[in-house]
C-alpha cells in the first residue's frame, strides 16, 4: 500500500516522475498482487490498530492531492494497491516513454491489464442503456482513459495490434466495437452543442468515441489486410461507421465536428485500403434515414450521401477561403483599420486581430477541405478496378466528372507536401488514387459519357 502510495504521488508530478522498465514493471506487480492483498494483510506482522492508521494517512494524503486539482479520477472512499497502481499507469503519458514502453507493456503483462480493465468497465453497458448513473458515467472516463494508453501502444507496433487482436478470442475487437455502437445510439439522444461542456453525457459519451475510434484506426493499419478484415467484417461495423460520419456530427458541438468526421473517414480508409470485400460493403451500404428514427433504412445508398457531403465540404472551404481574401483586402474587419497617425499600438492591435482572424479562416477552410479530401479518397478506393461502382459514383457527380474531387486532392497533396503533417494519409496513397481518378476522367472525356444527374 505505501508503496503504491509513492508511485501514485509522483506521477502526479508530471516534472518530476519519469517511467523506465523497472517502474513500469513495479507497478504491474502490485496490480497482479491486488488480488491476494487483503490475504497479505494477515501475514504482515502489524495489528489492526496499525494497518488502519497507514490506511488513513494513505486517504489523507490522497484527499490532500486532489484538493490541489491532481488526481482528479481517484475514488478516495475506496483505496485499493491495485487501483492506485492502475491510476498511477492511467496518469503517465505512455508516448513520453519511448518505444520499449509498448514492447514492455505487452511482454510484461500490462496489455492484459488494460484490455481486462475496458472489458470490465463496458461489461454492463449496451445498445439498449437507459440511464446513465454516476458510477457508469464513471466507467466510461476510465475506459477512455485507458484506450488512450492502448492508443499509444499500438501506433505503427504490429506486435502489439496483433496481440490485441487475437487476445482472449478477440475480446477487445468486440469490446470496442460495441461500445462504438453505443456512442453511435446514444450521443443523438443527448445532443449538446455547448463547447465547454466536458462533464455531461454527451460530452462523456464524445471522449469515448473518438478514443474508440482513435484505437480501431491503429488496429485496423493497412500494414497488416487480416487486421482490417477482423474489425471490417464484424457485424455493424460498416452501418455504424456511416452513420457516425453522416448524422452524429448534427448532435455535437462545433469543435467536435471535425474529428469525428475526420477519424470516422480515416477508420473507412483503413478497411477499404487493401479489402475488396469492405469495399463492396461500403459501396452497397444504405444511407442513414433523413428522419429522426435512428438507423432506420432507406433507399438511398451511403455512396450519394458520401458524394453530397464532398459537395457541402467543397463549398464550406470555398466560403472560407473567401472570407480569408476578404480579410486581406480588409473587407471582413469588425475594427476598422486605424489611421497612420494613430498610436503605434493601435496598429499593432489592429496586425494582431487581423492575423488571429486569418489563422481562423485559414483552418476551418483546411479542415473542410481535408474532409472533403478523406472522402474522394475513400471513394477512390471504392472504384478501384470495379466498373459498376466507378459508373454509379459518375452518376452522382456534375456531368459525370471528376474534375471537383482532382482540384480538392491536388490542394490537399500541396497541403501535405507543404507541412509534413503528421497523421495524414501517406502522400504515395493520396497520389495514387488521383492517378487513378484522372485515369478515369480521361476515360470517361473519350467516352464522352452521358451527364449523370448530380446528387
């Protein structure tokens, strides 16, 4: 207990307690003794009086560190070595701790630890959960909490994506995936659009999906086709991941928006990358119904609703871009540009709105064009070497043409060659597929195809 104690007090401070093996395995140890710890208690040679009097100053100090601001998750009315161990790996930023941290992790056990963790704090919940208490609502942050970990763990770590996957029968895969179901369900059920809510439902039920997400995107990595057929043909998957892209962005505030789309199309990317299959079940999956009946079907395919939503990002970026000339032009100031005898302050007042503005406009205008660019690529991947879906994609387009989605990716392929950014599609993929989409414009300029009707 003391010594669970120490280690959970330092990984609070986050300038002094640095993770190495030696502390990373102490910790797995004293999550593995948890279970015969009370048994421990009656051969270690103190009295009762005494085990109770270390218990208390355990509390105290504990209530003294989140009376601070720290510690905020730990439960002080029930402290356990196993739960300050979990709480004191929960704390540590695992990307800080270098590579041999995943590779540890798994050799030593801590994997386990974590998957069992998630899978006992979603044992109760499901589809159908109607009410969701404190103590739910609490779970739900701790599983947050540690798929963040296994986030880090498995970022470009085969050895680790496939350990997870195959662990225990797949439990984690559909561990994951159920809970993606149940975000999917129940964040329309309780819209909020507040941007600094962090504590409600909704704002609870946000953080556990994009960590869900976030987890399924590094296990589903195109390094390894088995992975993204194990997540890509579990049952839902596709239905649920459409209808998140679609419709759960409505329910949410605008902050959210994007990374939610942006993950969701990235996950979709993942399974259709190199699987023929999770491309035919994307390319004949039905849109999410326009009414409020949630996942109700209609006749509609995902494909026209993909191609619209390319359309509505297309057109939000050319909004922006132009609002950001209009601000170069000093057009689209709510201040009016000081005189050139005003202050030397004024005009610097003035420099800095005008640049904070401009950084504004320039990314929401990125953002959509980046949507709009994750889509044309998974359409791209859709129409790859089948005829059927390239001829009823042309169909949604203006005039049958591809011209908007080869501007869109070109501008994205500059972005990226531009920046470097890190976390974006390789840029060979993203030229590939507009090779190959300028393939099929030629084709289709020769064949002089009759205009399809634009969706």
């Amino acid at each position: 207990m003391c010594t669970a104690t120490v280690m959970f007090v330092l990984s609070q401070d986050r300038l002094n307690m640095d993770l190495d093996r030696d502390c990373l395995e102490l910790m797995l140890n004293l999550l593995e003794n948890d279970t015969t710890h009370d048994q421990a208690l009656d051969d270690c040679g103190l009295t009762d009086h005494q085990l109770q009097k270390t218990r208390e100053r355990v509390i105290q100090l504990c209530s003294e560190i989140k009376s601070q601001g720290a510690a905020k998750y730990l439960n002080t009315d029930n402290i356990t070595v196993g739960q300050l161990a979990m709480e004191t790996l929960l704390s540590l930023t695992s990307a800080r701790a270098g590579e041999w941290f995943k590779e540890e992790m798994r050799q030593l056990g801590g994997l386990d630890h974590i998957v069992r963790t998630v899978v006992q704090c979603c044992k109760h919940v499901d589809s159908m959960t109607n009410v969701w208490s404190p103590i739910l609502l609490e779970r739900i942050k701790k599983v947050d909490r540690c798929l963040r970990i296994l986030e880090n763990v498995t970022i470009q770590n085969e050895e680790n994506n496939v350990y997870l996957i195959h662990f225990e029968n797949g439990i984690l895969i559909n561990t994951l995936i159920r809970m993606f179901k149940v975000c999917d369900y129940e964040i329309p059920l309780y819209p909020s659009y507040n941007e600094n809510d962090k504590d409600s439902i909704s704002a609870v039920l946000r953080e556990c999906l994009t960590a869900n997400l976030k987890v399924l995107i590094n296990l589903s990595h195109d390094s390894n086709q088995i992975n993204g057929s194990k997540i890509g043909c579990k049952d839902g998957v596709i239905d649920t991941s459409l209808h998140v892209l679609l419709k759960v962005p409505d329910y949410v505030p605008n902050d959210d928006k994007f990374d939610i789309m942006f993950l969701t199309l990235t996950l979709l990317i993942n399974l259709v990358e190199i699987n023929v299959d999770n491309r035919k079940l994307i390319a004949e999956a039905q849109a999410p119904s326009k009414s409020d009946s949630l996942h109700e079907s209609t006749k509609s395919f995902a494909i026209e609703a993909l191609v619209k939503m390319f359309f509505q990002q297309e057109e939000l970026a050319k909004t922006e871009e132009k609002k950001t000339d209009e601000i170069l032009d000093g057009e689209n100031k709510q201040t009016e540009k000081p005189a050139k005898d005003a202050p030397l302050k004024a005009h610097t007042q003035y420099i800095e709105e005008t640049i904070a503005l401009l950084v504004e406009k320039a990314g929401q205008n990125m953002q959509h064009t980046v949507i709009a660019s994750y889509i044309a690529i998974l359409l791209g991947y859709i129409t790859m070497d089948d005829k059927e879906y390239l001829e009823f994609v042309g169909k949604q387009l203006p005039d049958g043409r591809f011209t908007a989605m080869l501007a869109v990716l070109d501008k994205y392929l500059n972005f990226m060659k531009l920046t470097a950014a890190p976390g974006t599609r390789g840029i060979k993929s993203v030229e590939m597929i507009i090779k190959h989409l300028t393939k099929c414009e030629k084709l289709q300029a020769e064949a002089s195809i009759v205009p399809g009707t634009s969706s």
